[in-house]
C-alpha cells in the first residue's frame, strides 16, 4: 500500500506508522526467523512509507524511530534481508538535518563499520555507502566514523581497486574516496587523522597524489586541502615538500588537463599560502609561475581559485606583487575577468587582486600597467560593493594610484565618475567608519588634480566634510577636520 501517494497518505490518516514502528520496539530483540520476517517486512513498510516524503520522514523521526533502527541492525545482523531493508530505510531517513541529531547520539556508526567490514559483494557496501555519505556530513558522525575505524576500511578499498579497469571497481574507488574526503571535512575528525602530519592516513593520502587515477589524484589534492585548514598543518606541510607535489601534479594537467583536478590543486596551494611564514618559501618555489600556466583556463573554478592563490602569495611580498603586476597578460586578463558578470566569484576575486597588486607593490610601474589594461574603471567600481572589506581595498588602492600616478590615471578616474561616488559615500550614513576614512583621504589626494579638483568642489564636498567633524569615531572626525583644511585652502 505505501508504494503510491495514495497509499502512504491512506496508512498516513489511519496511524499505520504508529501501528507499525511499536510493534518493531515489541519484536525488536526476538531472533526466530517468524519475528525475523515480520521485521523484514516492517522495515519494508517504513521503507516505502518515508520514500521521497520529507513531511512522513519528520514524522517517524519524531516517533523516535532512529534508536530503534539502529538497535536492529545490532541484534539482527546475520540477516541479510532484515539489515538491507534497514539500511535502506535508514538511507531514505539520513537526508534530513533532524535526523543527523539523533543518529550522533546512536552507536550507528560503530554498527554500520562493522557491518561494513563483512560484506563482499559490491551492491551490499554500496548499499551500505548510502548511508553513510549522507551520516558523514555531521561533524560529530564523522569523528565517530572515524574512531569506529572507517578509514582504514576506506583505505583498503582504494588500495584493492586502484588499478582496476571494472566498472564496480572505478564506483567503489570514486565513492571511498570522496567518502575520505567528507571525513576530512570536520575539524576534529581531520586533525585525529592529520596526527601532527605524521599519521598513516595523511601519509596515505599523500602517496595518491602522484597516482595515475585521476580520481585518486583529486581526492588526494581535495584532501591536502581539506588538512590545511589551520596554520599549523600547513606550515608542517610546506616544510616538508607538499608544494612540489601539488606543481607537479598540476604540470601533468596543463594541457587539456583534469578540470576538477585542477580546481583542488589549486585550492590546497591557496590554502597553504595563508600563513604569513609559507608565502615566501611558496614563492621561491615556483608557485606563481605554476599557477600562471592556467591564465588560458576558460573554466570559471579553475579561475576563481588560481586568482585566490595569487592574492593569498602576494599578501605583504612587495616584491611578489610587483613583479605580477607588471605582468601584462595577467593585468589583461584580470580586466577581462572583472567584467565577468556571469561569475560573481570569479569577477570579485579578479578585483581584489587588482587591488591587491597595488596595495602590496606601492609600484608606480605596476600602477602603469593596470591604467593602460584599462582597469581604473574596475577598481571604481569596486568600491561601490556591497562588502565593506572590498569597499576598503578599493579606496586604498586609489588612494595610492592619486599619490603616485595621479597624471596617468586622471582621466580613467575622471570617467570612472570617482568623485560622484565618493561624495556618495560620504553622504551615506550607511558606510563604515574605515570606507568614510579612506574616501576622504583620497579626496585630498584626488585636488592635486586640475580637472578633479575642479569637479570636487563643483560637488559641495565641504559640507559633507563638515558634518563628519563631529562623528562618533575619532579618527573619522580628525581626518574630517584636515580634509576640511584642504579643501578650504584649495578653494
């Protein structure tokens, strides 16, 4: 009857699920094959019952149905037919969040890495990983998975199926291995497996990188990401040569390479580059020169994450940042990027590294090269963003533009319409005290510019000003009072 709609909804108004899930609390500890069918066939029925129905699913959760569940599959282990029906009604239960909740306080975990252990057949553990990949999105499951030894059984499996061509074989790697990566995903579950970068699992992981199974090569790279998430981790990591395995495993995909392999090795480089300490060591490396070979990538991940990576290595190395930013094809493609309005990652993090350029190189050359890429425009327009903190990279780094090159860029900064927008963000009660700071101190900079100058004070600027004298934050009103100063003085 639970097969259809109708049905469910039939059993649904007359209380069958109450019905059903007591009778499996009363049967739940009896072993005689009758019990043991009439279970079976229980399960079935919740099985049905909760398919494809979240408001039915909530339901039998809040009946406490979970505990019970998972007591089954202890008792009744041996049965094949009964722990199928189970786990596949655990499947259609382990989708919602509330449900997460009540496993974590069940030894699931523990029963279904042992049931795990047992089975031979490639459908069995199949059956079996559809569980557990939805389980394993809860932090505190992942660290009970791991403790009740699923990675090691994990582990086993890719090194069975590594070398296999067997359509089986290839599921059964692809989904140990993202399984392994989920895992990595909980703080405390990765750090357990990280164990100071001397534990057998991270130095498993490792070994996958310059595999020849591209799927193993991409979890391999997600992992090493999913480790450096703390400075610690990939201090130790760098010390220890991880970097020269990531370039030479993006090498391997520089020509019509692996998309998605590409995406993690450079989102583990981009993570690595964090702490202040691996910046300079990633440089001298060669990582920027590695990163640089995928300008050409037309695949917007690719992209978002090789200019994450950029803007991570450069952060404080003036010499770093100078030497990109005077890379012409890069500046080009970086204006190109900004305008990529279908990818409102891709274009953000394009901005912020034009931004980022100037303000860690304070070069006048590298300042040259963004004005004839045409990329003022970009950074004007960045700083009407709706995040503060690009707000703040934007107007510094125009800041600087107006005190080193202020010729060149004027009449980019003139068309940009720069002095409008700044006079609309001193106007706005709504901007932040920094954005406020920066608007002004770029205000004073922007006079020493006939034509702007003159569009400054056709603006009514020291009104604006005026009124910020007697702001809240004090650094805000002491620069009020000097760009007060120079504006009357220019007047």
């Amino acid at each position: 009857l639970c097969f259809t709609d109708e049905g469910r909804n039939a059993v649904d108004r007359a209380g069958g699920a109450h019905i059903v899930v007591d009778h499996i609390r009363s049967l739940c500890s009896k072993t005689d094959p009758a019990s043991e069918k009439l279970l079976t066939v229980f399960c079935g029925m919740l099985m049905n019952y909760s398919n494809e129905n979240d408001t039915l699913q909530s339901q039998l959760i809040n009946m406490g149905v979970i505990p019970t569940l998972v007591k089954l599959l202890g008792i009744h282990c041996q049965n094949a037919a009964l722990t199928e029906m189970c786990l596949v009604a655990f499947g259609n239960l382990a989708e919602l969040e509330s449900s997460k909740e009540q496993f974590a306080y069940t030894n699931i975990a523990e029963e279904l890495v042992k049931l795990f252990k047992k089975q031979i057949e490639h459908d069995k553990k199949e059956m079996i990983f559809e569980v557990l990949a939805p389980l394993a999105e809860n932090d505190v499951i992942k660290l009970q998975l791991v403790e009740a030894g699923l990675v090691e059984c994990l582990l086993e499996i890719v090194q069975k199926t590594v070398d296999s061509d067997k359509e089986d074989d290839v599921a059964e790697l692809k989904t140990a291995s993202d399984l392994m990566v989920l895992l990595l995903l909980g703080d405390e579950s990765m750090q357990k497996l990280f164990e100071g970068g001397k534990g057998s699992v991270f130095q498993r992981v490792l070994s996958w990188i310059p595999s020849n199974s591209h799927q193993l090569q991409l979890a391999g790279a997600l992992a090493i990401a999913n480790f450096a998430r703390n400075d610690g981790n990939c201090i130790h990591m760098v010390d220890n040569g991880i970097v020269q395995k990531l370039m030479d495993l993006l090498d391997r995909h520089v020509e019509d390479g692996n998309v998605t392999v590409q995406h993690a090795a450079l989102s583990a480089l981009r993570n690595l580059a964090i702490p202040v300490v691996n910046k300079a060591k990633m440089l001298s490396a060669g990582v920027a020169e590695a990163v640089l070979k995928f300008l050409r990538s037309e695949m917007p991940p690719v992209q978002f994450k090789l200019l994450g990576t950029l803007r991570m290595l450069i952060d404080a190395q003036a010499e770093a940042a100078e030497q990109l930013g005077k890379n012409v094809k890069l500046v080009e493609r970086l204006v190109e990027w900004c305008e990529a309005k279908d990818h409102a990652g891709v274009m953000g993090e394009s901005n912020r590294l034009l931004s980022a350029l100037i303000r860690h190189s304070k070069s006048k050359d590298v300042i040259r090269t963004i004005v004839q890429s045409g990329g003022i425009k970009h950074l004007v327009t960045m700083a009407t963003s709706e995040h503060v903190i690009m707000q703040n990279e934007a107007l510094v780094a125009l800041a600087l533009i107006a005190a080193l090159e202020l010729v060149t860029a004027e009449k980019d900064l003139e068309n940009a319409q720069l002095v409008q927008i700044l006079h609309r963000l001193l106007s706005d009660d709504r901007s932040a005290p920094e954005i406020k700071y920066n608007s002004m101190v770029l205000i004073c900079a922007l006079i020493g510019s006939e034509p702007l100058q003159k569009e400054v004070h056709s603006m009514a600027f020291l009104e604006v000003v005026s009124k910020l004298r007697s702001h809240e934050n004090k650094t805000v009103a002491q620069q009020a009072s000097l760009t007060e100063q120079r504006l009357a003085v220019e007047s």
